[in-house]
C-alpha cells in the first residue's frame, strides 16, 4: 500500500530560471581527479617529510 | 606523448607513477576510463529512453572527470527532456567554462537564448509543477491534479510530473486514470524506478478490483434450488435469455406483435394525436394573433387620420405660403397711407398664416401687429373718450374694449378706468364692477385705484340695497 506523504518525499520541486544563477554557483565541481591530487600531494608531503626525518636520523648518527 | 595530469610534465604511456611529482597515473588512468564509460552507459540510456538512468550514469561521469564536457552536454539534454531546464542550462554552462570551444554547449545555450518562447514553455511547465507539489503537500488534491494536467499538456516529456499526476490519482483511488499517466510517462522514461513501482502498485489494484467483478457476475448467474433432498444448482437466465432459449418461434413473434400493438396504442397513438391539437392550437394562436395585429392597425390608422385632421383644422381659413405672403402685403398697404384702414388691416393680417412665414415674413408679421395695434390703441382710445363725452355709451364701450384687450395698462389705467365708467352709466354694473375692481386693484396706490375702490363699495352697496328691495 501507498503511503502518500512518504512517496511525496520523492519528488523535489524544479529550479526556476530565477534559481539558475545559485544552481551553477552552487553546484559542487569536485571530482575523483581532485581527488586524486589531493592524495598526491598529501603522498608527496609525507615522502618529503620523511626524507628529512632519515637524513636527520643519518646526520645524529654520524 | 603524455602528460602528468599533476605536474604536466611528459611521461610515459606505460608509466605508473611520475618521475617528477609521483602522482599515480594507473589511478588517473582508472578514472579516465570510468568517466568514459559512464559516458558511453548514459548515451545508450538515453538512447533507449531510460531517462533517469542516464542522467545517473552521466552524473557519475562527470563525478569523475568535471571536465568530460561530452558528458556535460548530453546531460543537459536529458535534464531538458525531463523537465528540469535550469540543470539543463546549468550543465551547458559549466561545460562551456571547461572548454569555451566547446560546440555542443555553445549551440545549446545559443539555442536557449535565440528561441527563447519554446524554453520559456518548459520553464512555465517547471513553474506550474512546483505550485501543483505545493497543493499536494497541503492535500489540495484537485488543485494538484487540475495545475498537474496543465503542466502534463504543456510539456508532455516532464516525467516527474505524471508521476506526481499518477500518485494523487492513487490517493484518490482513480486507478484506471493512474495507470494511464504511468504508462505515458514509461514511455518517456523506460525504467524509472518510481513509475515501476507505481505500476505495479496500480495494477494490483486494478486486478483485484477486476477479480471482486467478476465475483458479483458469477453470483448472479447462478441459482440453486433445493427440492427437500439435493441442491441443484443451475445457471440464472434473464428474460430475454428465456425467450431466446425458448424453441417457440411463433411464440416470439406473437409477443412481438403484441408489444408493437400496445406501443403503438399507448405510444404513438397519443403522440399523433398530441401533435394535431398542437397544430390546431398554434393555427389558432396565429389566427387570433393577425386579428389582432388588424385591429390595432385600424387604431393605428383612426389615430392618424385624427392627428391630420387635426392639422389640417389649423389651416383652415388660413392662407398658403403664396396667399401668407400676399395678405402680408395687402395688411401692409392697409395699415399705412393717409387711408388707412387698421381693422381691415388687422383682419387681413390675421388671414396671413404665421407659420408658413420664412424669418423675414414673421419679422414683418410680428413689426406690422405691433404697429397696427399702437395705431389702434390711439384711434380707439380718442374715439372711446369722445363718444363718452357725448354720452354715446355703447360706441365708447366699444372703442375702449378694443384697447383693453390690446393694452390693459394703456395711459396708465385710465383706459380701463373709462370703460368701467362707460359700462357704470350705461347701467351694466357687472361689468362695471369687473373693470373698477381691476383698476382698484392694479393701481390701489394711486388716486385711480382708491376712487375705483370707492366706486366698487357704492356699487356693491347699490345691489345689496336693491336686491334688499327686491326680496322685502
């Protein structure tokens, strides 16, 4: 059995072309290729921090 | 040779990681090839009018690569078709920021603002649709439905629309009219989850409404009759079924017959003749009507017969506009000259017919009454005074009445004065009385009035005294 209110929730009203301004402003542009980069950079702060952690680790040895 | 997607810098087409920046390409790579083939999903979807599936696998492209404008493209499309234009122009001008080059967007969103009356249809629709979910969700469910058609009328691909359409038919337990907006808006959008659902929903209803039908007509068709030991059941039959099974064909026509006679008798019989008495109450309407008509038409034409006897009384003893003309002159030659004649003069004047007169003829008419009438005045007014010096009464009487009646106020009332005087000694006190009480009123300041008003009190004495001797 149908239950009316809750089906109601399924629809959502359409944007208005006064709405199309916020629409394209607001719409999040964030992809997996950002992502992605992210984690690179994240990676590559990491690689270089631990670079200069061993290097300062080998130079207390010596 | 290409490039790393961090860095920009060339690496290898087997390279998994760049020497310079160390961004893993493979992942880059992955995800290139997921954007495409999404891509490739939401083209074959929207092919196969499976709009919502398409619009989900595009989405999914462009969540992984933002910059596949192909994917942006086709995604405006699909929104356009279900009736979402501001996405629709959203996309195209995403796409176009991404790459200003690209075509596909660039012609879109030209055609959005060159034919902007067919866009606006589609925006209308949106619009409509957003009031239609605000009367469903405050339960004003013939509002929703009657705004819902307009928007389905419209823009007949908003499929979102007929759903809405569909479920508040649902609500209202109109099954049948459901079950028609679902397989239209299957038709737009082959397999959206909601209308599957729906229908399947509504046909359930629809199957078990046909199933408790059919139920009833099998209720009806038996009968069971129980004879004290078994119950028989056998099927019921109508009348005319009866009568159909019946092997009697004679039996059939007879009845036949006998119902054509009595229709005929109770029918058509009292039809025709209900129609005769109409006929002969509408011939005798319109005969009393035109009887009537005749009468008043002779009204009518006594009323104008009287009228112009009428006019035609107040022309008489009158002169046409030539005899008008000439009688004008004639008076005019009469009332002037050293024979002048001022009582033919005034009586050929009056022949004169002022009416038919153009304005100088009444101008003439009007100067020459006047003038005759202070010629008169004169005249009459010497004679009237001599012939009462002489004592001949009835000559002054007749003199003087002429100026009264032109002038009442001629030398200031002595004129009347006069001919109360005339009429007092000619013994007719009347009349006498008539003109002093005239006097004695009109000029009561003056020495006139107060002996008029004496002359009233002695006369009417007089006849009291006299009427006094008469009765004693």
């Amino acid at each position: 059995m149908i239950d009316f209110d809750e089906e109601l929730k399924n629809f959502k009203p359409s944007m208005e072309t006064s709405e199309a301004e916020d629409a394209i402003r607001d719409k999040d542009l964030t992809d997996m290729i950002d992502i992605l980069k992210e984690i690179t950079a994240s990676q590559s702060t990491v690689i270089r921090q631990s670079a200069a952690v061993a290097a300062a680790a080998k130079q207390n040895r010596k | 040779m290409e490039k790393c997607f961090n860095c920009g810098n060339p690496i290898g087409e087997d390279e998994r990681t760049c020497r310079f920046c160390g961004a893993n390409q493979r992942a880059y790579r992955m995800i290139m090839a997921s954007s495409e083939k999404a891509y490739n999903d939401g083209l074959a979807k929207a092919r196969d009018h499976d709009i919502s599936g398409a619009i989900e696998s595009l989405n999914r492209s462009v969540r992984f690569n933002k910059r596949n404008t192909k994917a942006r493209d086709l995604l405006g499309l699909v929104y356009l078709r279900y009736g979402e234009p501001v996405l629709a122009l959203r996309e195209w001008v995403i796409a176009k920021n991404f790459d200003p080059d690209d075509e596909l967007a660039n012609r879109y969103l030209d055609s959005a603002s060159s034919n902007p009356g067919a866009f606006e249809k589609i925006d209308t629709a949106a619009k409509k649709f957003n009031t239609a979910y605000k009367y469903a969700r405050a339960k004003a469910f013939d509002l929703a439905a009657l705004e819902l058609k307009n928007v389905v009328r419209e823009n007949p691909d908003m499929v979102k629309a007929r759903q809405l359409l569909a479920l508040i038919y649902m609500q209202e337990g109109e099954y049948s009219k459901a079950y028609s907006e679902l397989k239209a808006a299957k038709e737009d959008d082959e397999n959206n989850p909601l209308t599957v659902r729906y229908l399947k929903e509504v046909r359930s209803h629809l199957v078990s409404g046909k199933k408790k039908k059919k139920k009833k007509t099998d209720r009806r068709s038996t009968v069971s009759i129980n004879d004290g030991h078994d119950v028989v059941m056998m099927p019921r039959q109508s009348f005319i079924e009866a009568l159909d099974n019946s092997k009697s064909g004679l039996f059939n026509i007879l009845i036949g017959i006998a119902i054509g006679i009595l229709a005929f008798v109770f029918l058509v019989s009292p039809t025709m003749k209900q129609r005769e008495n109409e006929e002969t109450r509408k011939a005798l309407i319109t005969a009393n009507s035109t009887t009537a008509s005749s009468k008043s038409d002779a009204a009518d034409l006594k009323k104008q017969i009287t009228s112009l006897q009428n006019k035609l009384d107040k022309y008489e003893g009158k002169s046409d506009v030539k005899g008008s003309y000439e009688n004008l002159i004639k008076a005019q030659q009469q009332a002037t000259g050293d024979k002048a004649d001022l009582d033919a003069a005034r009586k050929t004047l009056k022949e004169a017919n002022k009416k038919l007169l153009g304005t100088s003829g009444k101008d003439l008419y009007k100067s020459l009454t006047a003038q005759i009438d202070q010629q008169t005045l004169t005249t009459k007014y010497d004679e009237g005074k001599n012939a009462f010096r002489q004592r001949d009464y009835d000559k002054a009487i007749d003199a003087l009445k002429t100026v009264v009646k032109i002038d009442d106020t001629y030398d200031n009332g002595e004129a009347v004065y006069e001919l109360a005087q005339s009429y007092e000694y000619k013994g007719d006190t009347k009349n006498a009385l008539k003109y002093y009480q005239k006097v004695a009123k009109d000029y009561a300041q003056f020495y006139r009035g107060r002996s008029s008003a004496r002359k009233v009190q002695q006369l009417q004495q007089a006849q009291q005294n006299q009427q006094a001797q008469t009765n004693g």
